[in-house]
C-alpha cells in the first residue's frame, strides 16, 4: 500500500467511541447540565451517589442515568 492509500483508510475508519463508567464532578456538571452546587447537595442527601478513588471523587455514569430517569 502506498502512504496515500494508508492516509484514505485512515479517515475512513471510524475509531469506537468508549463510555467512560464514571466521570468527575465538573464532567457530571456538563453531562446533566446541573450546577455543581446542585450535584453536592445530591450527593450530601445520598441521591447521588458516588466513588472515591484516592482523592477523586467519582460519580458512575449508571447513577447519573438513573437520577435523570427516575
């Protein structure tokens, strides 16, 4: 194959788009469109929630998907 061929597959090819399992605070921010005082407060109620690794606090994407269907 010649580089131009290479460079066409390249583009061509659609590269999976992997679902994280658990995001950060400012991420659940962006993804619910809640501010990040809210998701604290839920979090604080146990309506949220959440998994620390080390000093992260994360929050699984199930449990996100779960508080906006109910």
């Amino acid at each position: 194959m010649n580089k131009r061929h290479c460079e066409a597959l390249a583009v061509e090819t659609p590269v999976p788009q992997i679902e994280p399992i658990a995001v950060r605070i400012s991420d659940a921010v962006r993804l619910i469109g809640l501010g990040r005082s809210k998701i604290y407060e839920l979090i604080a109620s146990g309506e949220l929630e959440i998994v620390k690794v080390g000093s992260a606090t994360l929050i699984p994407v199930a449990n996100l998907r779960k508080l906006i269907t109910g």
